[in-house]
C-alpha cells in the first residue's frame, strides 16, 4: 500500500526530484523507511534516480502487465477482451482459454501471460515464451453458425490485424508469410495458432493464440531460434508498451471480424494480399502429400493458397509449410 502512495507522489511530477525529507512527511513515514521502499520497488523493476539532496526520480516503470492499463488499451472494444485472465506464469494460454471456454466463459475471453511453459505452435513444436517482454496471449471466441472451415480464414483475419496493429504502434514494416507467421525483414516476429472446438460441422468455439516477441533483446531470443527469429525493439529500436499494442490488436480483430460478419471473407482477402510477403515468390510449399514449388499468385475465396506450379498447372494448398 505504501508504495503505491510513493509511486503516485513520484508521478505527480514526472522526471522531477522528490526529496526524502518530503515523501518521509508527506507519507509520514521515517527515511529509512522511505529508503526501504524505494529498494522494494527497485526489485520490481522500476527505476530510480537519486542524488544527495535532491532525492528521487522515477525514470522507468517496470514493464509488466496490468489490468488497468490493458482495461484502459482496449477501451473502444465491445465484446473482444471485456473478461481478462492475466496470468504471470502458465504452461500455455491456449489451455488456460480451453478450460474457461469449457466452463462457460463469454466469447471474447482474453487470457494473457508475462511466461509460457509449455507454449506450443502448429503440430505440437515449441513456441519459446521467455517472461516480461513478449505477448503471449489467447482469445477464446464463439463464431454463430460457423462451419468448420471458419478456422483457417480466422488464422489469416487475425494475421491482417496483428500486421496491421504493428504497423500502428510502431515503424516497423511487418508482412504476412502465409498462412500464419508474421516476419519482419524475414525474420519471424510473431506466430498465430487458432484451435477451434466443433460439434455437427459447426464451431463450437475458436481460440486464437497469438505469440509475439515484442521487447526481447536479440541476447534473450532462445539460441534454437535465433537465426530465424526477431522482435520488434530488434527491429524498431524501440521498446512499445505491450499493453497499448495488445488494445491495437484486439481491437482490430474485432472490427475485422465485424467486417467479416457483414461482409464475408472476400475484404479480408484484398487486406492480407496486401500485406502478404509471399505472394509473387517463388516458394516451396511442404504439405503432407510432398513439395509443391511454384509462384504463390494469391488467396482463393476461401482462403486456401494459390500456387501456380513449374508446369503451369494452378495449384490450390489448404495447409502447409511455406519455404520463401
Ligand atoms: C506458430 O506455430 O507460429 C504458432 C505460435 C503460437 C504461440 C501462441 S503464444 C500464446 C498461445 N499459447 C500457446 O501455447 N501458443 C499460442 P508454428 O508455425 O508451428 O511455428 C513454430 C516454430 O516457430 C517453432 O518450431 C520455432 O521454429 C519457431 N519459434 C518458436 N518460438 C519462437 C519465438 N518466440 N519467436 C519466433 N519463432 C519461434
């Protein structure tokens, strides 16, 4: 409690010098008390400058997540993140959301951790979710009367609002490789697994999962994904507050979904190709009946990807592995 009331005193003047003669009368507390404070609140990560007279500043606040700003960053949201769970630690989020949409959770449930255990990507690979600087975050959603094909359209829906979130909050020229890596510079900056629940050909619900690396420094990228990985302070050079970025992308998703509703799959098509790095490449596409190679010319009406491959021949892949 006491040092909330410090932070508050220290943040009614921002980058000023509060002595500790002040903030121990104004607190009412003793100066070595006020000291130990200052300590308690070094060890969570907020920075402090100090000088012999002056007293403190704050110079950084710790970058953890909190309630109240991802409440005030999704302000404008109707029904996308209206129930958080944040959690600081969990094996994966994307179980966290399964077990609250199986009990009963609205659609829109968002589920966030600073550290993942056990995070996990397409096919049971691993998605490294080192603590405190990336997102790692599920959205559980219950689509009204959605066929099973649903699923792969809501992975590049959410691909265009994650690029297009990035592109908000920072310089950084993110692109889509289909169907589900965002890369910057070729580099993989976020990954999007969607797992949906069905019953009768219908969705019963979606979660989205969506991994991204945000202020990791290229030293704490884990060494097996160095050489393919990125982050966006990598990239921009700067450190974003994840909280503000988390608002961008769910409120995109939202209004796209919005979009989606009212006007099908085909708007969202012209976004994605438009922020696509994979179309007009030569690529190779690893599906389970063997390699494909050919030009990637674009999404059909569904979503699938079209190949036109070395013999001239159309190609249409619905799942795979795009090597550019
Ligand atoms: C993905 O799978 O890209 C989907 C990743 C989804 C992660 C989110 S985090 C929140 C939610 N909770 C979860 O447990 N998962 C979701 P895939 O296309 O299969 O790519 C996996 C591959 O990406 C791995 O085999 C690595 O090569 C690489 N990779 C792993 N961790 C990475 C990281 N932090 N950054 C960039 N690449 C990574």
């Amino acid at each position: 409690m006491g040092s909330s009331r410090l932070i508050d005193m220290l943040q009614e003047h921002p980058g000023q010098y509060i002595s500790g003669e002040e903030i121990s009368r104004r607190l009412a507390i003793s100066r070595t008390a006020v000291w130990k404070q200052i300590e308690k609140l070094r060890e969570e990560g907020y920075e402090f400058e100090s000088a012999p007279r002056r007293g403190y500043r704050l110079i950084r606040k710790p970058e953890k997540l909190q309630n109240v700003a991802l409440l005030y960053a999704l302000q404008g949201c109707t029904t996308f993140g209206q129930r958080i769970k944040l959690l600081e630690t969990t094996v994966s989020t994307q179980e966290e959301a399964r077990s609250l949409a199986e009990s009963g959770s609205p659609s829109g449930t968002l589920v966030l951790a600073e550290e993942q255990t056990g995070g996990r990507g397409r096919q049971g690979r691993k998605w490294y979710s080192p603590p405190g600087k990336g997102i790692w975050m599920s959205l559980l959603l219950r689509p009204e009367q959605q066929p099973l094909s649903f699923a792969p359209q809501l992975t590049l829906l959410t691909a265009v609002a994650v690029c297009r979130a990035i592109r908000r909050v920072s310089e950084v020229d993110a692109g889509i490789k289909w169907p589900n890596d965002i890369l910057v510079g070729g580099r993989k900056v976020c990954g999007i697994l969607v797992e949906s629940v069905g019953e009768d050909e219908l969705i019963r619900y979606c979660i989205v999962g969506i991994g991204m690396n945000v202020n990791l420094e290229g030293s704490e990228l884990p060494t097996e994904v160095s050489s393919i990985a990125t982050s966006l302070l990598i990239e921009g050079g700067q450190r974003i507050d994840r909280s503000v970025l988390i608002g961008e992308v769910v409120r995109e998703m939202e209004q796209l979904y919005e979009l989606y509703r009212s006007e099908g799959f085909a708007p969202i098509r012209i976004l994605w190709e438009a922020l696509s790095v994979t179309l007009g490449q030569r690529i190779t596409v690893k599906t389970t009946g063997g390699d494909l190679t050919g030009t990637a010319m674009g999404l059909d009406s569904t979503g699938a990807l079209a190949l036109l491959d070395e013999s001239g021949e159309n190609r249409i892949i619905f799942s795979g592995e795009v090597q550019l």
